[in-house]
C-alpha cells in the first residue's frame, strides 16, 4: 500500500470549519511525510490551536 507523500494539517486560520476551535488572522499548518519528518509553517498570532488539536510539532 502506498503513502501519501505528505499529509497537510491547517492549525491556523480565518475560518474555522469546528465550533470548538477559534478562527483569527494569519495561517499555520503542520506538514508531515510518511516517515514521521515535520514541518511547521506558522503566519498565526497565537498557540493555544496547537493544544486543542492535540498536536505538538516537537515530538517524534
């Protein structure tokens, strides 16, 4: 079975698609490959998205 090459997370942005979560300006997302290599690409205000998606950039 193939793996996508890369799989894209929106953290950040000026819409939020989940009640639970807060939009505001800017953009974040997460960027990872299939073998655990991550990417944060980060234009957003604050942090606090991080920990209610339960992603954290450093670990792995």
């Amino acid at each position: 079975m193939q793996h996508p090459l890369f799989t894209v997370t929106i953290l950040y942005d000026n819409r939020s698609m989940r009640d639970d979560l807060l939009s505001s300006h800017g953009f974040s997302c997460l960027i990872e490959n299939h073998q655990g290599r991550r990417v944060l690409f980060d234009t957003g205000e604050s942090g606090p998205l991080l920990l209610a998606l339960n992603s954290h950039p450093t670990a792995g």
